[in-house]
C-alpha cells in the first residue's frame, strides 16, 4: 500500500499572534531596534524613519503565518508525506520520463561557490566551462550544430523555435509562411506556442499505425508552411520510419522542421534528429538529463539548431575565445531572436544536467534509450498477456506505450482514469491518461530504464488484480482511491467555487 | 550505464517473454541509414567521486566574491530548513501535481504559497509561479491586452525605469502577437517617472498599459498614486513589478492610487528569487503573479484551488485549467505548462520562517545597510549619488571616471562591485548600481569603501580617468 501521511492543516491555521523564528531574522542594528518587542505595534517602514513619505508605507502587515522554526520544519515534512514522488514509488508517466535523478546531481551542483555567484558578476570560469561543455554534449548527441541553453522549459524551447523558424523566413524576405502543421497527436503546448508566435496551426491526421499520413501532410505542405512540429517516436509511442519522406516533403515545400525533444530518451545515441532532417530541437534537460521536476518545476528547454537556423539562437549562450568562456550577447548574435529570461536561464538545473551526463559518459547515453526500450516493450508484452489491449500491438514500444481500455470500458463500465486512481492504492503512481487525445481511454505508460524488472513486475501485479476487480467488483475502481489521504476531489466545485487563497477570517 | 539495475539474468529473461534476441532488436523499426555512429563528442563516464572532484576543483576556482551586484537578483541570508526540507526528494523529485490524490503535499504547499502572494501584493489571485521575474512580466503585458476590454491598443507603456533586461524579455515574447513598446524617459534629477513626461508621450489611441516597477530598476520609489490615477483616467491598466520582500515596508500595489476602493494594480508580477533562492550564477529563479479576481481567466499558469472529496473532506487540486494549453491548445492564454515548482517549494517555507515580522525586518535592514553603503562610498571623491530620491536596497552611483575599470579592479579585490549602466543608460554617465541587503556588515561595507579608493588611485583606472580627460 502507499503509506502516505494524513491530512495536515494550513499554515496559517497553525499561526498565533507574535509566535516568531527569531534566529531567522536579522542581525540588529540600531534601525532594526525599533521593531523589537516593545514596539510591535510600530507601524511597518517606521524603521526608515523619515527617508520615506508617508503616503508610500504600508499600513498593517500582510497575513503571513507565525510560526516557530519546528512547526515550519514539521508542517512541510508531514506535507511532503502526502506525495508520490520517484524517491519513493513507481512513477510510469507517460511522456513524462519519471527517472531517477541521481542525488549527486543536486549536491555538485549546490557547491556554495555556485550558489553564491551573481549572474552579473565577473564570468566565473569553472561554471562556464560546465556550461559549454554541456552545450557541446548536447549537439553531439542530437547532431546539431550549436545549442543555446537559456530556455526555461520545454514550452519556452519550443517558443525559441518556432520563433527562430519565423526569423529564417523573415531574413528571407518570404515572412508570409505562417503557417505550423502539426500532427493530431500533438501536445497541447505545440498548438499553444505557434499561436503565441502568431502563427497559424494546421492539424493533420495519423494512419492506423500510429505514422504521419503522408498524403495529408503533402496537401497541407504549400507557400504558407513555415515548418512542421514534430516527436520522434511520436505521442502515440511509436517510431516514425518515414521520417526522411516527411523531411523531404517538408523542406520542398519550403518549410523548417522542429524537434520536440519530449521522447528523446527513446533515441539517446541510437538516432540522432538532426541526422533525421530536423533543423530545429528543443531537449527537456528534466526528462532526458534527469534533472528534477520539482512538483512542476523548473525544468530546462535547451534549443539546438541545424545550419540554417545559427544566426537566431536565443542569448545568453557561452562562447570560448582565447581560452576564456564569456556569455554571448546581441553584440556576437545580432540576428538573434532575443532574451527570454532575466539572466542566462535556470543556470542551475543546466549544471545538473551537466553532472548527470558525466556520470553517464558517452555509453551510458545509449544505454539509456537500451533499457528504455527493453523495460517499456517488456511491460507492453507482459501487460498484453494480462487482456489489456495495446493501441498499436503490430509495432514496437519505443520507451513508451499506449494501452487502450476501449472494450473494458463498454463491458465493464470502468474507465482509464479509474484504473488510473486505483494504482496508486497498489503504490503505483498513475500512468498518464487521456493523452494523447487520439485513442479513447488510453493510458500512456513510460517505466524509465532506471527501474528494476520486480518494479515491473509489481505494477503487472497490480493490473492483473485490477482487472479481476474490474470483472468482479467494478465499485472499487470506480470509488479509488481508497488509501490516499483524499478521495476524488470535486474539481467542478473548485471552479464554481473558486477558493484560491487563504484570508483570515474578517 | 550507471543507474541502470538490469542484471545478465534480468536481460534474458525479459528478452524471452518480448520475444527478441536482442536489445538491439527492439530498434528494428529505425532505418539502419539513420542509425548513429559512437557519441565521439561525448566523454567517457566517470564515477560520482571523479565528476565530484571535478565540479569542486571548478566551484574552487571560481572562487566567492563580496557581492554588491542587485539589479532583479539579490543575495540574502537563505534559512537551513529552507533548501534542507526543499530537496526532499518527496517535493524534489515529484511531478506536477495532476494527479491529485497522491500530490496533497505540492498542491497544499502551492495553495499555501498563493495565499503569502496575495497577502504581499493585496491582491485577490495569484497563480502558482512562472518561469521568472522577466518572463512574468512577458505574460503580464500579453495578459493586460487580453484583460483590457476597455482599450483596443496593443501597445505598452515600459518605461525606462524599468529593469531594461525585463524589457527586452517581454520584447521577445510578446512582439510575435503584434504587441509594442515605448519606452517613456525619467526624470533625470529624481530618477523616477514623472507624470509630466507620461502626458507628454501620449499617442493617440492610447495604450493597454502602463508598467510600473517599484521599487524601480535604480532602486528609487516611484509616485504610485498618482501614477496609478493616471492610467486608470487613461484607460490603462496598471501593471506593478515589485520585490517581494519590499512589499513588508511599501505599499502593496492592491492598494495603490488615491481613490477608495476600486483601485489599485491590476496585475502584480515580479521576481521571487528574493524569497530563499540562492543567486546561482543566474538561476532557477521563479516569477510571481496576482491580479485581481475580475481577471483570473486571463492569467496564465497553474492554479491550485481549494475544494472538497467526494467525502466532503477539504482537499486541494489544479483549477481554472480551461485556460490552459492541455485543454485549449491554440487557444489557451500562454502555452507555458510548468511553474517553478521547487524554488515555489523553498520561498514558501521562506516566508513561513520569516513571518511579517521578519520580512519586516529583513526589508527595514537591506534599506539601512543601503544607506550606509551609500554614505561610505560617496565620501570618496569621485563618487556620488546620482539621485536624492526615497529608495529600498539599491542605489545609482556616478563616478568621475568610465566605469568598466574600477568593477575589474574591484573585482580583482574580491568584490563584486556593481552593475555598469553604460550601456543600458548611457544618459547616467559613468553610472553603477550597487546593493547591499542585511547580508553586509559594518565591516563588509568597510571592506567595499577601501577597494573602492584604492581601484580609484589604481594605475589602471587613473589611466582610465586620464583618458577620460584627453
């Protein structure tokens, strides 16, 4: 079972006036005296003294909890229990890559002399040696000629492309391509970011086995594409061998072709994207490179790009010049399409990266997709012996698979989120489910190449005893999970009555 | 190699039930001419003591400096508990918070951190982070153009008193959708905006909004009030970018402008580095966000909300998701589907620790330790305050000499000295931004002073001055 803790109540319901952390604060200095204990009730900015006008202080402090430095300690332990987490359950997210992240990723990277630098203070030679070292790694393995580092996520890689994509035509004076195709199967923020790139989007459909119908991409190809948005293997969790014709049909036509690099650990080593035709690619450092996601956060979008695309690279990246590595500016990439964050990106989750990929080492990149492919092909052959029906049983898994609950869902009247919430009470987090949005009640299941076949072999345990439950005591399914610290939760409720803030009580 | 757990045994047996040969047959749908060739690029792997060594022995070399660079990312004391119960690997190692049963502890952690936001900026909603402060106030301006149904303009007032690097960011983000940007000059004796120069600057059709960062980008407070009444007079909404941990001094943007109650900021964004993250060579930092509930379908990012199971105990999940590119695709209000979740983690422990008290403290400190700072340096001859305008923790410095000199000799002393601004206000002068939070003692301000008069009479920088006078 899970063993997850119990309910915890807020913070703020654990405050009382004038409890405080006091060892947190700072230092006193004759200012800071003011607000000693005596003086609690000094209005706030008082201790600036008449440097600031009245009219610009605040007037009462804002309800913030206070607590004892314990209760904090205590109060965030326990709400940690209420996790899933890779560090203590399986965790198949589809499309996610839920893998260990190596502890020594986060120690090296949180050296003091790295976390005490300022992003403007003078180029610190060890980190940007790191930096460009992991941006040379980073084109090898994807066979692109330069990366830039600075995005902040797989959205904002993908942003950085597409934007790149629409400078290539501009410079080409050929700006009306306008135009993004994307595949039905698509992720969500494909669509989302050519429309925040003011481009249009052009949905074409799959075949039966999970490819791109060709025919339909070479109507939808024309004077308007400006390039194509593709995974490889794509969302469906299957390879698309055809993928020299749609590079073809596309850089006829005119068009670019960008890299989602969501299922890059499906092809670590094995096939590079820019050997695919691919001209543009942004990796997910927090899928592929193991870095943490952090409950949804930070993640890292590192962009590589063929030849055509060099000039419009995002800045800062690090450039080596006579021996000494130093960010590279508008003044060295005029051209580029520009800054998309306030410093050089989530530096710190780039440098973990760069630890994981030492560790790995050239061998240890293949052997990544390798056990990969051996674990999820594994638990499609396993899990089809059980009954479930795979969504496209003719072809290989690559690191991921769909499994489609179509047939149980009519004659059992159970459904994939069902079985979904029921697999965390076997202390299995959910696969994914209802993506892609293609095949009814699917659930797309990703195991890593870092778990243990008896991991596996736990999780087709807990699906051969859900399907019997399924047969014979629908109910359960349908009211899981029952050993979490809440049940379903009424998500309508939650919009209708909207209660996204704490206030104390009037 | 290394974190795989796959025996020989493991292997074969699994190989036998997929009914293959071999691993390498599991890549029999790739065509052979696209198959890759050895990683040469790559490096060999090395074991965790090996790449250990190497990430100290170039931590080592980078050395630590005595920091008095601000400019959006400031140094101050981060708390033990913060990053100790942060990187648990039940926060640090967990995914975005979908399935919401087994994600209690993140969607708690995220509705409590949303409550401490709006409590800063009276405001109503906040969302549960974005990247950073620069790509926050991206989405801000995009927000506003959608949120302004009283102005068809898709232009925005930047002013240059906003931090110039945030305003090249929301440049690149947003200039795809059509969005533009002027850029109104300060008042060059306060280095503050002045309602003059904004009336002087209007074109006709106006603007979506006015973005005002307080304090701003020199450090200075700018007139919020009637900053604020002027572009609510003038259709626009008002766009606050704050410090966070200014908002325990100043006055929350919820608040600001004169009349009684229906005004205030109608989008606060801003950068949370401030609250417990380290400066790290640049990042991951996290952006804040809060409006007003009137707007709530307009932000972009993911919100937590608090609601009940089917048991009717109070629970908490991701709400307002039809705003989102999961659900809209290309209609979705940003295509951005992460938050900052982990540093989210680490500022709302942050603040716990802190209390209003304590934030309360922290900020009266750095805006002492800054006028200290202030005092010291310029009783060097040569150095002077550029403004004389009521500020927080940082400050505009005017040298009489070019600037780039005196940071290298500075820095050469151990001590990261400041921000150039000649390149981005090339109308300031010789001009530097320096900080100090409650970081710096008496002696660290001592220490920085004596640097600064002996990097004056180095032979490099009089060479430089002296240049300066040819």
């Amino acid at each position: 079972m899970s063993e997850l803790g119990l309910r915890e109540p807020l913070i703020f319901e654990l405050s009382k006036p004038g409890r405080r952390a006091p060892s947190q604060f700072p230092p006193e200095t004759a200012v800071a005296g003011d607000l000693s204990d005596g003086d609690r009730g000094a209005a706030p900015g008082a201790a600036r003294g008449a440097g600031v006008p009245a009219y610009l202080r605040r007037l009462s402090r804002p309800h913030l909890p206070e607590v004892s430095e314990l209760q904090v300690v205590r109060h965030f332990t326990r709400l940690s229990h209420l996790n899933f987490s890779i560090d203590s359950h399986f965790y198949p997210l589809g499309s996610c890559t839920m893998k260990y992240n190596p502890k020594a990723c986060n120690t090296y990277a949180m050296l003091p002399e790295f976390l005490g630098r300022h992003p403007f203070a003078p180029g610190p030679q060890g980190f940007l040696a790191c930096m460009y070292e992991l941006q040379e790694m980073l084109k090898e393995i994807t066979g692109m000629q330069a990366v830039s580092l600075s995005p902040m996520a797989g959205a904002q890689g993908e942003f950085a492309g597409v934007a790149m994509i629409r400078a290539y035509h501009q410079h080409r004076n050929d700006a009306a391509r306008m135009e993004i195709i994307v595949p039905q199967a698509a992720h969500g923020t494909n669509p989302a970011t050519a429309a925040m790139c003011g481009c249009t989007v052009k949905e074409i459909p799959c075949d039966k086995s999970g490819g791109i119908d060709l025919d339909a991409l070479e109507a939808a190809a024309g004077p308007a594409t400006a390039g194509i948005m593709l995974t490889n293997p794509s969302t469906l969790g299957v390879f698309e061998h055809r993928i020299a014709d749609v590079a073809r049909i596309v850089h006829k036509a005119g068009g670019l072709l960008y890299y989602d690099g969501a299922n890059l650990n499906a092809i670590l080593g094995k096939v590079r994207p820019g050997d695919m035709g691919f001209d543009v690619i942004h990796m997910n450092l927090h899928k592929t490179f193991s870095t943490p996601h952090g409950g949804g956060g930070p993640g890292s979008g590192a962009v590589g790009v063929g030849p055509r695309l060099l000039p419009f690279l995002p800045i800062p990246l690090v450039g080596l010049q006579e021996g000494r590595y130093r960010w590279l500016t508008e003044a060295d990439l005029p051209d580029s399409i520009g800054r998309l964050s306030g410093f050089m990106g989530n530096a710190g989750v780039n440098l973990r990266a760069y630890v994981y990929m030492r560790m790995l080492g050239r061998r240890g990149m293949v052997r990544v997709a390798e056990y990969a492919a051996l674990n999820a092909n594994y638990l499609m052959k396993r899990l089809t012996d059980l009954g479930y029906e795979a969504a496209y049983p003719a072809r290989r898994a690559s690191h991921e698979f769909i499994i489609t609950l179509k047939s149980e869902s009519r004659r059992f009247e159970v459904t994939a989120m069902d079985v979904a919430k029921r697999l965390l009470d076997f202390g299995v987090h959910a696969p994914t489910t209802y993506f892609p949005l293609l095949v009814p009640e699917c659930l797309l299941i990703e195991p890593t190449e870092t778990e243990t076949k008896e991991e596996l072999d736990h999780f087709c345990g807990a699906m051969q005893e859900i399907r019997r439950e399924m047969e014979q005591e629908p109910e359960k399914l349908r009211t899981a999970p029952h050993t979490m610290p809440v049940r379903r939760l009424d998500d309508v409720r939650a919009v209708k009555q909207l209660d996204i803030a704490w206030k104390p009580a009037p | 190699m290394p974190f795989i757990p796959h025996t020989p045994t493991d292997v074969s047996e699994m190989l036998s039930v997929i009914g293959a040969e071999s691993i390498d047959e599991l890549f029999d749908e790739i065509p052979e001419a696209l198959k890759a060739a050895a990683l040469e690029g790559v490096p060999t792997g090395r074991s965790e003591m090996e790449v250990a060594r190497l990430l100290t022995e170039r931590a080592a070399a980078d050395g630590r400096l005595l920091n008095f660079i601000g400019a959006g990312a400031y140094e101050h004391h981060i708390p033990a508990p913060v990053w100790a119960i942060a990187t648990r690997g039940e926060f640090y190692s967990a995914y975005t918070p979908y399935q919401a049963e087994a994600s209690q502890g993140t969607l708690q952690l995220i509705y409590e951190y949303q409550s401490m936001i709006c409590a800063l900026t009276g405001m109503e909603a906040a969302n549960a982070s974005l990247y950073d402060g620069a790509s926050a106030l991206a989405e801000a301006c995009l927000m506003a153009i959608r949120a302004n149904r009283g102005s068809e303009s898709r232009r925005i007032l930047m002013p240059r008193t906003v931090n110039p690097t945030y305003a090249k960011v929301a440049q690149t983000i947003a200039r795809h959708q059509g969005v533009e940007f002027e850029a109104p000059a300060f008042d060059r004796r306060t280095g503050r905006l002045s309602i003059d120069a904004l009336k002087g600057s209007m074109a006709s059709g106006g603007y979506a909004a006015l973005v005002i960062q307080q304090p701003n980008f020199f450090g200075n407070l700018e007139e919020i009030d009637a900053l604020t009444d002027w572009a609510h007079a003038n259709r626009m909404l008002v766009i606050a970018v704050v410090n966070p941990v200014s908002l325990a001094l100043y006055r929350p943007p919820g608040e600001w402008g004169s009349e009684a109650g229906g005004s205030g900021a109608d989008i606060v964004c801003g950068e949370g580095q401030p609250l417990g993250v380290p400066l790290a060579c640049g990042g991951p930092y996290f952006g804040f966000m809060a409006t007003r509930l009137s707007h709530v379908r307009q932000m972009p990012g993911r919100v937590v909300g608090r609601t009940v199971d089917t048991e009717g105990r109070p629970g908490f999940t991701l709400t307002l998701q039809a705003r989102e590119q999961h659900i809209r695709r290309s209609k979705a209000t940003s295509n951005i589907c992460t938050n900052q979740g982990l540093l989210v983690t680490a500022a709302t422990i942050y603040l716990s620790l802190l209390g209003p008290e304590g934030l309360e403290r922290v900020a009266a400190s750095c805006a002492e330790r800054t006028e200290c700072l202030v005092q010291a340096l310029t009783r060097i001859p040569g150095v002077a305050a550029a403004f004389d305008t009521p500020r927080f923790h940082e400050a505009v410095l005017v040298l009489d000499r070019p600037v780039p000199p005196v940071l290298a000799a500075l820095a050469e002393r151990g001590i990261a000295g400041g921000l150039d601004l000649g390149a981005s206000h090339p109308e300031l002068g010789h001009a530097m931004l320096v900080c100090a939070t409650e970081t710096k003692l008496d002696r660290d301000i001592e220490a920085y002073a004596n640097a600064l008069r002996d990097a004056i009479e180095s032979p490099s920088a009089a060479r430089a001055q002296l240049e300066e006078r040819a």
